[in-house]
C-alpha cells in the first residue's frame, strides 16, 4: 500500500491511472469471495503442498488479507503524500541533502501519523475477520469465538470476545503514540510535488506491484 501511494504521487507513467484505480477495487471485493477463489486456485495451481496447504490454511488466508488491507493504506498515504511541499524539498536538495536526509527531515513526519493509523487499520482488520478463516478453514480466534456462539458456550464466547478486544489494545496506543508529535510548521504557499517518469528496475518493480494486487484482489 505504500508503494502504490508513493507511485500515485512521484512518478508517472503509462496507464497509471487506471491501474491505480483497479488496484483500489480489492476494497469492494468481500474476504470470503476472495479467500476462496484464492484457495482453489491454489490447490489446483502446481505448486508444492507444503507452500500453499493444498490451498487451504494460513498462506491463502494470510494472502488474501494482505491483498484487502492493501487499499487502505494506499489511500492514507496518499493523501499524506499530497500534503508534502515541492518547495521544501527543492530548497533540501539545493543544501546537498540526500534522497534519505529528504524524506527522514520532510516526509517521514508527515506519513509516521497515516502510516501508524493504517498499520492499525489492517491490523483490526485482520484480527476480527471471519470470512478469510472461516473459508479457508483457518482455525484462529474469530474461529473459535464463532465455534462457542454456535455452541451457545456464552462464558467461552465472551472470553474470547474480550480476549480479541485485549490483543486489539496495543495497536491502539501504538497509533496514537505514533502519531502525537506536532508536524512542524510547513511553507506558506506550499506546491505539489512534480512526478518523475518510472523507469528501469523501478518501474518493472512498480507495475509488479500494482499488477500483483490487481491480479490477486480483483481478477
């Protein structure tokens, strides 16, 4: 999601938009759908048992939560990034600063608040999903909380409720410590950052990138 928000807003190149736009359409596309068309094809796919479970299991169900969380962070950062000054960095790089000084000095305190808030995001999200688990026959806490509604277990349902509330409480202060330090006061008149044509290995890497989340999340 990072990649795709800085390759939305540094570089340019040919298709971006529409591949930008379908790399966002995983959002829409529910867990369990997606778990499991990832499953089957897995599991028909010639890869080893050992790798992919038979399609089944951890590997997909992970995969697929990666793949729907993705967007989240790609929009977050995004907006972040539209935030940056072209004159800061300009006048950065006038001084003799690296790639590495610009981004730690100008960029890294505008995206350390986003970036925490969408760790916590997919973090949640992960966490309290059932549809990739309970697809994918994935027995982790969503699972069993589901097993003892079932069952009517209402003391083991409740524990586990409260124990997915408790693991939930770290990335919750995480966030918001992440994100308490003030940003430093920016330029008057701040302007857009211009976009660099994506070549060479970056952009085999990028398209990659994009093509990989479209491929998985969407067809």
């Amino acid at each position: 999601g990072s990649g795709a928000a800085w390759l939305s807003e540094r570089y340019h190149f040919y298709g971006k938009k529409l591949l930008l736009l379908l790399s966002l359409l995983p959002l829409a596309v529910p867990s369990y759908l997606l778990a499991a068309t990832l499953g089957d094809f897995l599991s028909k796919a010639p890869f080893p048992p050992f790798v992919v479970a038979q399609g089944r299991g951890f590997v997909p169900a992970a995969l697929s939560l990666i793949i729907i969380t993705t967007p989240y962070t790609q929009l977050t950062l995004t907006a972040a990034l539209r935030s940056c000054s072209a004159a800061e960095e300009e006048a950065a790089l006038l001084l003799g600063q690296s790639e590495l000084e610009r981004i730690k000095l100008l960029i890294w305190p505008r995206l350390k608040g986003p970036l925490s808030f969408s760790f916590l995001i997919a973090y949640l999200y992960a966490i309290s999903d059932f549809g990739a688990v309970a697809t994918l026959d994935l027995p982790v806490l969503t699972w069993r909380l589901y097993e003892a509604v079932r069952h009517q277990d209402l003391v083991g349902g409740s524990l586990l409720g409260a124990m997915l509330i408790v693991i939930a409480i770290p990335a919750l202060f995480i966030a918001q410590k992440l994100s308490a330090a003030p940003l430093r006061h920016a330029v008057a008149n701040p302007r857009s950052m211009t976009t660099q044509p994506l070549q060479g290995s970056k952009y085999i890497i990028g398209i990659s990138l994009l093509l990989m989340i479209v491929l998985i999340g969407l067809i």
